[in-house]
C-alpha cells in the first residue's frame, strides 16, 4: 500500500479541511499496480507482520473491474477466504496493519492494528462521523455466515481489533455492520447499500481511524472462496435541524425532512428584530441565520446548517410576513408551543468548575449517557468537574444538550 501524502502532512490536511473528514480513496479507484496489488491507503495480508506473516502473504482480494449499479467509478474490491494449509483465512483489508501471528485463526496474536510509527499503516483522523454507508455484494456457500464492516475512530494509540475493542479509554467510537449473503451465487453480484450508525461511548479523543473488512466476523469460519466485495464507502455528517425557534419559541409544524415554512407575524415594524435560532440535530454542527427584509410585509430568513465535515450543508428558509400567500403554510408566532427556558454553560472548555445558568434538573452524562452529576438549579449554579477525566461530556436540561469539553 503506497500512502500519497506523508503522515504528518495528512494528519495537518484532516484537522483543517473538511473534504479530509472522509477516508482516501473510498471506491478503490487507485491501485498500487495490477490487480492483485494494493489499493492505495489500504493494507492486505501482503504487507502483514508477525510471526506467519510469510505463510499468509499470498492474496486474498483482487480488483474487479464496474461497480455497482449507479457508480461512477470504474473499479471496486473484492476480498476473499482462502485456504491455507488446511486453515481457512479470512479476507481482509483495514486502513491499519495486519497481523499474523498464530496458525490458530481464533489467537488473539492475529489482529488488524493502527501503526502510529508507520504513515502507510494509520489514517489520522480527526472527525466523529454519524453514520457509515457502504455498498457490498457478498456471497458465502452458508447462509448463516456473516460478513463484517467496521469503523473505530480512536485516539493516539496502536489500537488493535478486535482485542482492544471493549478498552473505552483507548477509543472515541465505532461503527460496525454484520450481514449475511447478498447472493447465493459466487458468480452474480446483488449489491446493497449498509448504513450502521457510529456509537460514541468511549473515552478518547478522535485522532486515527482504523477501518477494517472481512468476509467473516467470526475468525476462521466460512467456507473457502466466500467473497466480499465493496464499494465506495462514505462518511455521513447530519446537516439537520430539529426545530426552529422564534424568540425562543418553537414554531408549529415543524419538520425535519421540509425546509420551506412561512410564519404569520402581526407586527410588521418586528419583521427585522426577531431572534432566530435553528436547534442542530448534532452538536457538533454549526448553524448560521441571516434575516434580510424582501419588502414592507415580510423578511426571508435563511439558517444554514453545516456538519462537522465543514462541507456537508443544509439550509431552511423561514418567510417571516404580515401577509398570508396563497398555498403558503401558515404558522402564526401567537400560537407556538411553550418556550424553551434558557439554558447556558460556561466556560467551555472547562478545566475544573463550569458555571451553568438554568431552571430545572441539570444532568451531566458521558458520552454512553451514564449518569455522572445531577442537581436542580434556580438561575446559577456551578458544576465541579476536577475528579473527571479530559473528555467530551454532555450537559442536559429542559430538552436542550450542550456538549462540554474538559481539557
């Protein structure tokens, strides 16, 4: 696997560009040569270490030429179990290392690993993606064997899985599919699309990004020629509001998936002074609002919604308006639900003392939602935060979640 950008130079490109957020070469368009090479920033039995490495170097994937029903590209992968020696051995492919040290297929000696101190063996990442969508074909002689997908963002470590995979002090997250066959023939293809959302209950901080495809999540089992094959594997970043308040003030008929609303306001001189604000279903997104006036009876507020990726965006248009156009819906500002408290924390990050100011129960969770501090709060309060961890935590009150880092 040969690596274009040097390891330092791509970990720079991930934290400042959102186009990085996504993983290198995703459809296995770029290959290292023929086509039982490498794809480029992927890794095979070719290029393992260990003890057996020797033993399994022989290639299990090949480069199949097409793609999926709708792709533009021009080639995909395909991995496969072969048999070796009498042992089967799965196909594999991962972002990391692998590594083969035991004949025994079960041996916690052989696992797909991050390695810091070689650039062509770790992806540095710095992204929490939400989701992970990614086109398979998979054949297998039984149909109860299952093919496996996954993705572990982890911090600044050699994780290893699956060995390190229930370590939560070693990981950030981690999204993982298992499926059975998508054809019950070795010669037709049937693709589908996975999508398997990333669970974010470990305890580090994102710096690298192991992913790791197999056509067999158990070790050893399957039957020879079993093959994988996989396509264009994408990171989703949610762009998406859950609701849109006017002076604090949740609107009606709020919907997720619609993005055109008009409000019917009686004051025409407040068109300019309404205080908007568009609640981002994650919260690393960003939302920005700008509210410019179309004529004497109505201003077009415009709320972008940016995700995490920097590049995924998504914008709702709000028509604030004294009038009522014909086939607008109408949503009168008098007539919106019960407003939302207020609800702020400070100073963020915080080192030790966080300073809330709120009316109601103010819980403090970790990033799996355990319980870690919970308190009634009448105006200010202040939460201490020295015996806890460095981490991401979240700070929940009145249906609002603020993400609060501690350093």
């Amino acid at each position: 696997m040969k690596r274009i950008l040097i390891h330092l130079g791509l970990l720079a490109a991930t934290l400042s560009v959102g186009a990085q957020y996504q993983l290198p070469n995703p459809g296995f368009e770029q290959w290292d040569g023929g086509t039982t090479s490498e794809p480029t920033h992927w890794n095979s039995f070719a290029t393992s270490d260990g003890t057996f490495s020797g033993l399994a170097s022989s290639p299990h994937h090949y480069r199949r030429n097409g793609g999926r029903p709708g792709s533009t590209g021009s080639h995909y992968l395909t991995i496969y179990t072969k048999s070796i020696i009498g042992i089967k051995a799965n196909g594999n492919m991962t972002t990391g290392r692998i590594h083969a040290g035991s004949t025994s297929a079960s041996s916690s000696d052989n696992y797909n690993y991050t390695q810091r101190s070689n650039a062509n063996h770790c992806q540095p990442f710095a992204g929490t993606p939400d989701s992970m969508y990614v086109w398979v074909s998979y054949y297998a002689a039984s149909a109860s064997s299952q093919a496996q997908v996954s993705a572990i963002v982890h911090g600044d470590n050699d994780f290893r899985a699956p060995n390190q995979e229930s370590n939560a002090n070693l990981y950030c997250g981690k999204a993982q599919a298992r499926f059975t066959r998508t054809t019950t023939s070795s010669s037709a293809m049937q693709w589908q699309q996975v999508k398997v959302p990333f669970v974010y209950d470990g305890r580090s901080e994102a710096r690298y990004l192991l992913v790791n495809l197999t056509t067999n999540a158990t070790p050893g089992s399957g039957s020879a020629d079993d093959s994988l094959s996989i396509d264009d594997i994408e990171f989703v970043y949610s762009a998406w509001l859950t609701d849109i308040l006017v002076d604090g003030r949740p609107i009606d008929g709020f919907r997720q998936g619609q993005l055109d609303y008009t409000v019917h306001v009686d004051d025409a001189n407040m068109l300019s002074a309404y205080t908007l604000e568009g609640i981002p279903e994650v919260s690393d997104a960003t939302v920005s609002t700008t509210l410019q006036p179309v004529d004497d009876t109505s201003s077009l507020a415009l709320l972008t919604v940016t995700a995490e990726d920097g590049t995924t965006e998504r914008t709702y248009r709000l028509t604030l308006t004294t009038g009522h156009p014909a086939g607008a819906s109408q949503l009168d500002i008098p007539a919106v639900r019960t407003a939302r408290p207020s609800f702020l924390v400070y100073p963020n990050p915080a080192a030790d003392r966080l300073t809330v100011e709120a009316d109601g129960e103010v819980r403090l969770t970790d990033l799996a939602g355990r319980l870690l501090q919970r308190r009634q709060v009448r105006g200010s309060a202040t939460l201490d935060l020295a015996d806890l961890p460095s981490g991401t935590y979240l700070l929940h009150c009145n249906g609002i979640t603020h993400k609060v880092v501690k350093p």
